[in-house]
C-alpha cells in the first residue's frame, strides 16, 4: 500500500514538472529557423514554458509585420486582422499557455488572410460546399511578375517533384551566366525547356 503511494507521489511529481516545458521537434527547429534566423537552431526537445513565451511572442511579432508589409485591404480587414494578433499577444503574456488562447487567433488570422472569417453560429451544421468559400467580402488573388516567377522556380527546384526534372545549382548557373540575371530571358527560357513543369508551377 506505501509503495502504491509512493509510485503515485512519483507520477503526479512528474505530471507536474512536464508541464512546465514544452517539447520542440527537429522539424519545428528549422520552421522556427527559416522564420527567425539561426538564433533558433538547436531548440528542440525539452524547453522551459517560458523560453517558448518567448519564442510564441517573436512569431507573433513576425505576423504582425508581415501583414503590414504585405496585406493591401479595406480598414475592416486591417482592423480584424490587427484585433487577431493582439489576441495573441495577449496569449504570450499569460502566466500559463493556454493552447486555445493561442492557436484560435492564428486560425482566425488565417481564414482573414483567405477572405473573411465565417460566422456560421446560428447553424446547427455546417456542410455545404459554399460554407468554404469565403469571397463574400473579398477575394484572395497571387500575382507574379517575372523576377517572383524566376524565384519560385529556383525554391522549387529545391523541393520534390521538382528538384526531380532539374537541380538549383543549374538553373541558378543559367539564370546568371546566359541570361546575366534577366528574369524576362530566364522565364522564356525555361517555358521552352520545361513546359511542363512551368504549366505545373504556373
């Protein structure tokens, strides 16, 4: 009976000191590093709650940046998206992280950034293939001139299928040595020479 006791003393000492850290996997080192610089490398595994507070409140910074920099919208918009990411700041100075707090102002910062964020609260279910369409305020629309589509051909030559018809090194040769970093000859150039990977990309 003392030694169920104990085992249980044991369990719950433990239970109680995993909460205070958080597990970072490999994978999420080099998201975290591709976002906020080397700074970030060898993060995984075992970390203190807060030292991911802190990580959680430069991510939050790096949103709020972005979509400064980026997003050209309607006030409405501006005003929703900036009312998600005081969300979650709010989020990073709770003495205790709570998931919710901080995952549920990302998910809303993303259906903004989509359109518009649904209200489907007088819904009992929600079905429809119009339920996910999100253009009823605006539409979401990626254009690229030619030095944009000359990049993402020489990131996605990095990342299967594509590194599989051609490698970075080549292209990245070609772009320089015979179009003397000309996005306009480089881009007719590889319409010509991968014409179906450019229709797959583009």
């Amino acid at each position: 009976m003392c030694g169920q006791k104990i085992m249980k003393y044991s369990s719950s000492k433990e239970s109680n000191k995993s909460q205070n850290y958080v597990d970072i996997d490999i994978w999420a080192e080099v998201f975290l590093m591709r976002l906020l610089g080397k700074p970030m490398m060898y993060k995984h595994g075992k970390r203190l709650i807060k030292t991911w507070k802190k990580i959680l409140s430069k991510l939050t910074n790096s949103i709020e940046r972005a979509i400064e920099k980026n997003v050209e919208s309607d006030g409405l918009h501006k005003l929703r998206l900036r009312n998600y990411t005081e969300q979650l700041k709010r989020a990073c100075k709770q003495k205790d992280i709570n998931p919710p707090d901080t995952i549920l102002p990302l998910i809303g910062i993303i259906f903004e950034l989509l359109g518009g964020m649904p209200n489907y609260s007088d819904r009992p279910r929600i079905n429809r293939k119009s339920d996910y369409e999100l253009y009823h305020l605006r539409s979401i629309e990626f254009r690229q001139n030619s030095y944009q589509k000359m990049r993402t051909i020489l990131e996605a030559s990095r990342q299967k299928p594509f590194y599989e018809q051609h490698h970075y090194d080549d292209l990245f040769d070609v772009y320089i040595t015979k179009f003397n970093g000309n996005s306009d000859g480089f881009i007719r150039w590889y319409k010509k020479n991968y014409p179906q990977v450019y229709l797959e990309l583009f």
